[in-house]
C-alpha cells in the first residue's frame, strides 16, 4: 500500500474516532440537563377527574424542579384507551410520560382490544398515589347508609343507577364487585371520565357512584353528595365518622386504586432513572403531601421494578375478577 494512502486511511480512522467520542459527549450532556425542553404528560381522560387533577399538581411541581414546563394532554375516550395508545406510540426519548391508572393499565387489557400492551409497550417508572375511593350517593336518593342501599336495591333490582368514568375504569369495576359481594343489582352508566359522571351524579341523572375521594371530598363537604362508604379496608382521616364498605354491611370489601407515571417502552435507562428520582423528590415536598392528604390520596413513589410487579400483579387479579363477573366492554 502506497504511503499516501495509508496516510489517508489513518486520518479517516482518526476523523471517525473523533465523530464518535463527539457524538458520545454529546448525548452525555444531553443527559445531563435533561430534560432540556417542555415535558408532555398525557392523561386519558378529560379535564377535572381525579386523575388529570393529581396529575396537574405533579406537573406543577416537576415544573418548577427542572425550570421546563410540563404539559398535561388530556386524551380521553374508550375508557382510557386512546390516552393510552398515544402514550405507548410516543417518542421514547423521555419527553412524553403517561399518568395511568389501575384501569389504563391492568384492566383494560382483559376488556378491550388494543393495539398495545401496556406491560410490554410502557415502562414504568413510579407509583405516584394510592387513592382512596368512596361509595357517594345523590341526596335525593332515599337512603343513608349501606344496609338502606342494599334494601332498596333489592326491593327493586336494576332500578338504581351508578355512574362511572367508563367501561373497565377502576368505578366501573368496583361497582361490580359491590353487586357482585352484596348481592344485588345496580345499573351501570359509564361516561367518558370521571368529570362528566359526577356531573350527571350532581344532577341527579345517575343515583350513584364509587369513584376517588380526591374529586368527591369538596362535594361531600358542602353537602351535595352523600358518603355511603369509604371502599378501603380503613377509614380515612378526611371521612372519620364515613365506615368502610366492610363495617358498613360488606363484609371481605376492600379496593384500592392507584396512579402511576409510566414511559413509552425503550425510553432509555438513564431517563427512566432520573423521572424516577424527580417523581420522588416531588412527592417528598411536604406541601405536596399536605395537598394530596387533603384530597384522599397517599403519596407513593417506588422504584420502576416495584410498580411494573405492581402492574403484573392487577393485572392477573383483575382479569379473574373480569371473568368470573362476566364483564365486557360496551
């Protein structure tokens, strides 16, 4: 080989080299200061449920941690499967994540058919808040307490009605698991959110619901819904004097949702850790504490692992309870 081209070679080797350690430094310091633009946070409901409203304080908050905005989407309809699809077909650069729910995520798979699967096509990366959920009724309904609901709905079968933020959603479900442990017969009416279904349960249109503390509470409080029954296994510090389903006439009742951020799957690594840590820093700040304890909800924050075996494991709980119930989407 001629000493020219050799000479040649080792300079294209050498230019070849540097493009690559450049190009290696800057996806370091891209790392660095993510995220170095606007965040996007989808929400697969409408604006005002519990959800987009737990959803809105973390923006505010990881907000002001990174000095770059993040913007809440909501993109509701079919039960929280549009929002979720559009979360798993984003960009998995870290710049798009995803406030789901116990229904987004491990219920809906069993009802709908869906292009994703949530297991496989989000990462996750914390658990955001355990949310506590009450069973509410319009005042006009002529009962106060469990025992008179179950009386009167036995007394006439499928005549009373319950409102939910969709087939599928968490509401939805723990209606079914009333009827189903109580022995009675109410009528689901699903909406498309949360917000439209109180707005129908504050009309009186719908009768019912069992929905999250954290959009019920202020309605309770000025006395245009009912507390029934608080749906955990403990009463909450908000509705001391509310039972649980279980006192109140259910014996063996117990849900509990959740909401959690997740990712596009592919999202890399190092991003997954530094939402994770973000996340959890936010949920530390006492004033965000003090602010979801007034609504209801439980501060989570847990690693990417925990939350995708907390996935798994609604999952594979759910899908039995979908199928010895007979549920179906509509």
């Amino acid at each position: 080989m001629r000493a020219g081209c050799r000479a040649w070679l080792l300079l294209a080797g050498q230019v070849a080299l540097a493009v690559s350690v450049a190009t290696c430094t800057l996806a370091a310091r891209a790392d660095d200061v993510f995220p170095g633009k606007p965040v996007r946070m989808i929400v697969a409901f409408p604006a005002g449920g519990g959800t987009d409203i737990v959803a809105r304080l973390i923006a505010e908050r990881l907000t002001a941690l990174w000095g770059q905005q993040v913007i809440v989407d909501n993109r509701g309809g079919a039960g929280g499967v549009i929002g979720t699809e559009i979360a798993a077909r984003s960009p998995a650069d870290g710049y798009t994540i995803f406030m789901a729910t116990l229904g987004n995520l491990s219920i809906n798979p069993h009802l709908y058919k869906m292009d994703v699967d949530p297991v496989t096509d989000l990462a996750p990366i914390s658990n955001v808040v355990d949310v506590n959920f009450v069973l509410i009724a319009n005042p006009k309904l002529p009962v106060h307490n469990v025992k008179d609901l179950i009386a009167l709905a036995k007394r006439e079968p499928g005549q009373i009605n319950y409102s939910s933020s969709g087939v599928g959603g968490a509401p939805h479900l723990a209606g079914e698991l009333f009827n189903d442990m109580a022995g009675v017969q109410l009528t689901h009416i699903p909406y498309k959110g949360s917000g439209p279904s109180f707005t129908d349960l504050l009309g009186g249109q719908v009768s019912l619901t069992f929905d999250s503390l954290v959009q019920a509470l202020p309605h309770i409080q000025d006395g245009k819904l009912r507390a029934l029954a608080v749906l955990a296994d403990h009463r909450s510090p908000l509705l001391p004097k509310v039972p649980t389903l279980a006192e109140a006439g259910v014996p063996g009742y117990n849900f509990a949702n959740w909401f959690g951020l997740v990712a596009p799957a592919g999202t890399p690594a190092e991003r997954i850790a530094k939402l994770n840590a973000a996340v959890r820093k936010v949920l530390q700040e006492p004033a965000v504490r003090e602010r979801l304890a007034d609504m209801g909800a439980v501060p989570a924050g847990t690693t990417p692992e925990a939350f995708g075996q907390l996935i798994r494991d609604e999952r594979a709980k759910w899908g039995k309870i979908i199928q010895d119930r007979g549920i179906r989407a509509q």
